[in-house]
C-alpha cells in the first residue's frame, strides 16, 4: 500500500513545496538527455518532471518510543519536477552538527537520484542541492548526483534556487535583529526550522491519530540533536509548547553559528535563507 496523500506526510516529508513556483512544461524524457551546457541540465531539472515511490525508515537509532506494526503506513509517493525533488530529497538529509536528524529519508534520497539519472546522463555532470539557513550553518541538508569533475578540466555552472517548502523567515529576522540583535535572528531561524520540521497543525492531527509513535520518535531525536533540555514531545497535545522547546535550544546552536561569522545582526538577517534550496549544475567537457 502506498499512501500519497495523508496528514502524516505533512509531518514526515518535511516540506511542502509550492507547485506555483516552478512552471512544469515538459514530462521527464524516456531516454537520458546527453551532458550539455550546465544551463540545459539545469532547464531541465526545473521543467521535467517524475513520479518516485519510496518508504520511509524511521527506526535506524533507538528511542523510547515503541515502533508501529502497519509498515503500510511508511510507504509514500512524491510528484513534482526533478528540482522540486531535489530540494525535498536535500531538506530530508539534514543534518545537525554532521549528525543526521534521521535517516526516515534516506528512501526517497535514493528515489530522487535514480529519477534524475533518468532523465540526465551524469558522466559529465554534477548536480549539487544545498539547504543551508545561513552562511556556515551547523544546520545543513545535501544530495548530491553524479561524479566530482577532474581537477584540471573547465567546469562551466548553472544555478536553481528552489523553495525549501519551510518557512522563509528572513523578514522576521530583519525584525528581530532591529530589536534584539543576533539573537534575536537566531530566534527567527530556530522557528522557521521547527515550524517546517513540526507544522503546528499536522502534527497535533498525527500525533492525535494512528502516528501518534512516529511523532513522538521524531520529537524524541529532534531533542538529541537540538539538545533540548528535558523533553520536548508534545504532552497532551500540546505542539506549541513543544516546538518552542525545540526552538529554542536550536536558537542556541544559531546564535553560536552566526557569531562565528562576526557579522552584525542586520547582515546576519539579510543572509538567512531558510526557505529556499540552491542547487548548482556543474557540466566538464
């Protein structure tokens, strides 16, 4: 059984990225198309489209929580154009320090790298897509298709930035470092980040339902990672009260990533980019 379309895929899939941004114009080609200039590859990733089915695997590191019988419930189907699933494959490797948050991803990480084969030959290519909130972020997600070029060759590059499908949040932190300087921005990123991971409504649905277990497991390594103080997992449903917990000791991790920038609270504001993927096309001859 493959579930497209559940509430608990609006907890699990980490994102929902906008079918408005990126206008789908092409089906994704039988064949491969042939390596190209970095700006072809690139067109193509942001026209073709593919549909990709994997499960999720949340149970790779043990937590109190115990574990579903209906492995029908991991199973999933994402749409949209090979950028989109791109950045939705780059939002699922997060990783905190170098730790992953979890490896529930990893299926569709697979799904979305045999897809892109498909439809792009990578001999003579590389395609990078980076979820990074801000500059030297300890908080980061990557894939990553095709060979690294040869050092003593061109490399010519095209670049996407596609919606991340969290929060962009650069406004509040604008906001936040008029009135309370880089903390005040760290505060900003922190919620944009757990609102994205935890959307306050979905949630509070799973969590109230049959994947009330792989709620509690996600919330359980959220706190290792973000190294929240007691525990976070919504009590009684309460999700607020929850994502305020994870947010902030993950303001805490910000607010050191960005003043090791030593760049002030407003330029710090101005480099947030919670809400978008970059994703380069890097083609060799």
């Amino acid at each position: 059984m493959v579930v497209t379309s559940t509430v608990l895929d609006g907890v699990f899939c980490l994102l929902l990225i906008s079918a408005a941004v990126v206008t789908v114009t092409t089906a994704t080609p039988r064949e491969p198309a042939g390596e190209g200039r970095a700006a072809d590859v690139a067109s193509t990733l942001a026209t073709s489209t593919a549909t990709v089915n994997y499960t999720l695997t949340p149970r790779t590191e043990l937590t109190d929580v115990e574990e579903p019988e209906d492995d029908d419930a991991f199973g999933r189907t994402a749409h949209g154009t090979l950028a989109e699933l791109l950045a939705r494959a780059a939002v699922g490797e997060l990783t905190v320090g170098g730790r992953p948050l979890s490896y529930e991803r990893a299926g569709l990480s697979r799904a979305v790298v045999r897809a892109v084969e498909a439809a792009v030959r990578t001999n003579n290519t590389r395609i990078t897509a980076v979820w990074r909130p801000y500059p030297n972020a300890s908080v980061t997600g990557r894939i990553a298709v095709g060979g690294r070029p040869p050092p003593d060759v061109s490399v010519h590059a095209a670049t996407l930035t596609v919606p991340s499908g969290l929060p962009a949040t650069r406004a509040d932190a604008r906001t936040a470092a008029a009135t309370n300087g880089i903390p005040g921005v760290a505060d900003a990123v922190a919620a944009g980040v757990v609102e994205g991971l935890f959307p306050p409504t979905r949630t509070r649905q799973a969590a109230g339902g049959r994947a009330s277990s792989l709620v509690r497991h996600r919330y359980r390594l959220a706190e290792r990672r973000f190294g929240a103080d007691g525990r976070a997992t919504p009590a009684d449903g309460d999700v607020n009260e929850a994502n305020d917990r994870l947010a902030a000791a993950l303001s805490e991790r910000v607010a050191r990533d960005l003043r090791g920038s030593n760049a002030s609270a407003s330029v710090a504001a101005e480099r947030v980019g919670v809400g978008h993927v970059r994703i380069v096309v890097r083609t060799w001859p």
